[in-house]
C-alpha cells in the first residue's frame, strides 16, 4: 500500500490539527462566578483596549472582536464548529467575547469560565508551534493585564484542576484503523492510566465522530508547560506510528476487504440524496484512509478535512444563507458532498 505525500503540515495523515489552551485570570478581580457584571464588563472593556487600543502590545491589525450578545445563534454556532470557541461560551452572555485572529489561529475568550482563555490551533502535529505562538501572546497579555499567580500555586483558576501552568495541550488524531479493529479501547485504558484525557471532536462529553479523537493532558500541576507539551506531543507521536502500522497490516491481511470499504463509501458520498452529520462523518473518515493510502488519488486530505466541517449543521445553513431544518440539511449535506467529491477518481 502506498502513501500519499503530505506537504500542508506535519504527519497530517493522522494529526489533524494541535492545541494549546491556556486558562488565565485578572489578579484585580474575583473569578467569573463570583464577579458582578459591572466587574465582567471592566474586564472586557480592559482587555479590548489591549488589543485594539494599545499600540505598545503589539497586537497591531492581527485581530477581530466578536461580541457574543450581538452575533446571531446560527454565527456562534460556526464558531463552535470551527473549535474557535466552546460550547458553552456560545450561549451569549452580555459581558462575553471573543477575539479571534484573522488567520483563526488565535482565539481569546472573555469572561468564559476564567476571565481569559487563550488557544492557538496549528494544522498536523505542531504542538510546540501552537505553544509557542500562545506564550509569546499570554506574556504580552500579562505586561498590560497582570494575571493571577500563586508561588506555590501556579496560575489561579477558577477550577482547582487548571491551576499551576494552567495549560491544556491536544492533538485532533484520526484514528480508523485503531477503530476498527478495537485496539482503541485499549488506547484508551492506558491513556487514562497515565493521565491523559481522550475525548471526542469538541471536547469533553462528545462523541468520536468520524474517527476523531482529542489527546490531552489532565494534569496542570507539577510540570512545566514545555514537559506538559513534550509529553503529549510524545504520546501522540506513539498512537499515530501504532495507527500507521495497523492501516499497513489491516492491507495486507486483506487487501480486497480494505479497498472494497473505502471505494464504498466514496460511492456513497458521490450518489447519495439524503446524508445525515453521523453518516457522512463515517463515510468521510473511510474516504480519509483511501487517500492517506493512495487508493484515491485525486482528492487531497485538505478537501476532506474541509468537507468535515462544512458538513456541520451551522456551516451548511451559512452557506446555504438561510436557515434550514433537518431533512434540508440532510439534503443539502448530501448535494454538498456529491458536487465536492465526484471528480474523485481511482488507481
């Protein structure tokens, strides 16, 4: 079985993208739960004028503000979409925003759980990357914020369990042959004995969707963040080889099985009227294997890994530029895939 070259970013064949989350508070005022609005409105106005304001920050025209009381229901959910801000942060509180770079690298929510909560996503496995870029923005934050911190204690976080470096590093893996074959339950086992979380596309009590899987660090405390990245950069680094080597053997053990699979669903996704989120998920992640594996040869990973998003409930109605309910999204999802991926053609 050959491989396609993966030019776009590092070992994009099973990395789909890396995060770093940094969880930081304003040492001037109480943690959000207990902080009155007039305070959450200080800390917004405070944090805009860094950004947009202060030209000594150095954030210049890097970013654009979202305030989530302003955007309509459909638009925050495209930012949930886009894993540029989370679930709850969607659900609109007045003193709420986020600032999200132009590149949609970078996003800064306001007054989330912690006052601040700073993640950089880099595509494939580029961790340190994604570490990097978040320091030098969280140090530049903090001349003009000042956040609170604890010698013994770290950063202070609203929850116990982010304090210390208050950092959060993942790796988005995609995992078929791991998944098919079982072997990701034991994954699973052994990540949760060493204390790190494995949880689904959006996070904490989502589903694996299309095969995706989020590899995180538990533990805040005790390490350094550069122990905390090395660490799951070098846990990903394993499961991806252990994902590799799998897709090899699951070929050659049976390589009419392999290929049958794979070129059905692509016919699925070519010839289908009526395509659900979970379905298409599915038959995607099949797709996905067929390309890293060189079976389909003229659809690159950046159309899939696109086609993964733009299949989602919100981006389907931004595109469409109407509000759709179920069955029409079902529709559109499957007109959608059928025009993107029929030019797909085979080895």
């Amino acid at each position: 079985m050959k491989q396609n070259d993966m030019h776009s970013a590092p070992d994009m064949d099973v990395a789909i993208s890396s995060r770093v989350r940094l969880a930081r508070n304003l040492e001037a005022y109480p943690f959000s739960t207990r902080m009155t609005r007039a305070q959450g409105a200080e800390i917004l106005e405070k944090v805009k004028k860094v950004m947009f304001s202060d030209k000594n920050a150095g954030f210049s025209d890097e970013f654009m503000y979202f305030g989530m009381n302003s955007m309509k229901p459909l638009d925050r959910q495209l930012l949930v979409e886009k894993h540029l801000i989370s679930p709850e942060f969607a659900e609109g509180r007045t003193d709420r925003a986020a600032i999200i770079s132009k590149d949609e690298r970078v996003s800064i929510l306001v007054n989330e759980e912690d006052h601040l909560r700073l993640q950089c996503i880099y595509p494939g496995m580029q961790l340190e990357e994604a570490w990097r870029r978040c320091d030098d923005i969280e140090t530049r934050l903090d001349e003009k914020l000042g956040f609170a911190f604890d010698e013994i204690s770290g950063y202070l976080t609203c929850c116990p369990t982010n304090s210390g470096t208050g950092i959060r590093a993942s790796v988005m893996l995609h995992l078929p042959a791991l998944s098919m074959t079982g072997y990701i339950k034991g994954i699973l086992e052994t990540c949760s004995k060493i204390g790190v979380a494995v949880r689904g596309a959006y996070g904490e009590n989502s589903e694996a969707s299309g095969n995706m899987f989020q590899i995180s660090n538990q533990v805040t405390l005790g390490q350094t963040e550069e122990e905390i990245v090395a660490g799951i950069s070098n846990i990903t680094s394993q499961i991806s080889n252990q994902e590799r080597m799998l897709r090899d053997e699951l070929y050659k053990q049976n390589p009419h099985r392999f290929e049958d699979r794979i070129y059905r669903s692509l016919g699925l996704l070519q010839n289908a009227r009526i395509m659900s989120s979970e379905e298409s998920l599915k038959l995607l992640s099949d797709v996905r294997l067929g390309v890293i594996a060189g079976l389909i040869n003229s659809i690159d990973l950046k159309k899939i890994n696109d086609l993964m998003l733009m299949i989602r409930p919100a981006y389907l109605q931004k595109l469409a530029g109407t509000e759709l309910g179920p069955d029409e999204r079902d529709q559109r999802r499957a007109e959608l895939l059928r025009k993107s991926l029929s030019a797909g053609s085979l080895n």
